[in-house]
C-alpha cells in the first residue's frame, strides 16, 4: 500500500513542469509519509494539490486546508470527494482551530506573502500539538543568477528589484513583500516551543530566465488561455506535461547537496516541543 501510493505521488510529480514545487512537495510528502500525522492543516492550500496529494494517504483522520482566496478553493473543493477533507475560507492570522489540534502543519510559500509574521507563527503554534510538525517553505534571497537574471542583477547592484505587483515581470518577487536567508528564516522561529529540525536550500540549477518562463508565461497560458493539460490541478497528468517536466528539471541533475548557497527556495521542518 505504501509503494502504491508513493508511486502515484512520484507520478504526480514526473508531471510537474515548475522542479522547484516539486522538490518541496515531494519533501512535504516525505514528512507525512514518516510521521503519519492524523490531523492535517494546510495554510494556504490555493487550489488543492497538496490536498489531492494528502488524500491518498489512508492514516489522516482530517485533513483542512484553508485560503483567503475564494476562487481558489472553489478548485480546492473540486479536487476529492474523500470525507476526511475539509476545504474553507481561513486566515493564518486567525485559524479557525482549538488549541493543539494539528499533528503537522503545511505553510508552503506563504510567509513571504505576509505583512505579520510573529502573529503568524504565534497562531500557528497555538494550533500544532506538542511533538506536532510544521513545515514552511520559502523562495530564497540568494536564489541562482539563471532562474531570474534580470531581479539578481537589480538586486545585487543596485539594491532594488522589480515592483511585486508586475506579476507577470516580477519572477522571484511576484506578489512577495519579501525573500528569506536562513537567518532570517530562522529568525521568526525564535522560540522556545519551537525547534527547528533541518533547514536547507532546494534546487541549485535551472535554465536561464527559468521563472518568466513557467509563471510569467507558462502559468499566463494554462489558466488564461486554458492550456487544461498542463495544469496540476484536477486532472491525470498528461504525456506532454511529463516530456516538458523532464526537460525543466533536467539541470537538476547536476545538484549537489550543500556544494553552494544559491538555491531557488529555502525548506524547514520544525518541531513544536
């Protein structure tokens, strides 16, 4: 059952054009596989996948995703018919939880979006059980030179960066009030309840102007002009999305573990003691 199972996620994955969201979800679902958590949250589920992928696991009791944006969790709801899944309308700021409720927490690619951190992770641990995980996800500031040129070129010269709310030029700082170091991550984590497991850097090649091409246009295409066989949301992943996948994550075959700090995103699994 549980090869079953890890072999639909890896599946999913094949499938997955962007490699940096599916190195961090395969890592996410590492995690779960290991520790086999009943109660499940995941803050900012956006459209479901995390969900969809928590679905084939068959020891959660629960499993919550919650989202400011509506329109989102309108896919969300769409994804599984499984019971178990709770989908609504939620802040990080004010979860609509009891205290120490969660065996794991998913907060993937959310900080960097938030105005509040301290009031977030006070929230956060205020929901996750004693021994309970948190996993956060968060793009790096010292992101390689290829994956965006053009915000690593104004930012290390000339200490600026293209305006977040140009989402379509904005690559690394699309909608983001800002990117993390490990100090910086580590930083909001200071507590004594909390402990930070691992954190590390994730994807160190790509190819050049990699993030304008999957989200500037690659993303424009599939949910404007509804390039449906590409999405990764609610439907069987198809063979042109597994060749197109293959050839993104093909420079990460040369990654090297701990070998430099440019890396597209930042992972950390903590632990509430």
């Amino acid at each position: 059952m549980k090869r079953k199972i890890l072999q639909e996620l890896e599946h999913l994955l094949l499938a997955e054009i962007d490699p940096a969201f599916a190195r961090r979800a395969r890592f996410i679902f590492e995690i779960v596989q290991r520790e086999k958590p009943n109660y499940i949250l995941d803050i900012g589920c956006g459209r479901g996948f995390y969900i969809k992928g928590l679905s084939l696991f068959d020891f959660p009791k629960e499993i919550y995703g919650i989202d400011t944006n509506e329109s989102y969790l309108s896919i969300a709801k769409r994804q599984t018919k499984d019971k178990r899944i709770h989908v609504q309308t939620g802040s990080i700021y004010q979860l609509p939880f009891p205290k120490n409720y969660f065996d794991l927490i998913i907060c993937s690619e959310v900080f960097e979006h938030l105005t509040d951190e301290k009031r977030a992770v006070a929230e956060i641990k205020r929901v996750l059980k004693k021994q309970g995980s948190l996993v956060v996800t968060v793009p790096h500031e010292q992101f390689p030179f290829l994956w965006d040129p053009l915000n690593w070129i104004l930012m290390r010269f000339f200490h600026t960066h293209i305006n977040k709310d140009i989402w379509w030029l904005a690559g690394i700082w699309a909608g983001h009030e800002r990117l993390y170091t490990k100090k910086k991550l580590q930083r909001i984590f200071t507590d004594k309840q909390l402990h930070i497991i691992t954190l590390h850097g994730y994807l160190q090649y790509c190819w050049p102007f990699s993030h304008f091409l999957l989200y500037g246009i690659g993303k424009n295409l599939v949910e404007r002009i509804k390039i449906t066989s590409f999405s990764r949301f609610g439907q069987k992943p198809s063979r042109q999305a597994q060749l197109i996948a293959a050839i993104f994550r093909f420079p990460a075959k040369f990654d090297k573990d701990g070998q430099t700090e440019a890396t597209v995103g930042l992972i950390g699994h903590i632990k509430k003691v």
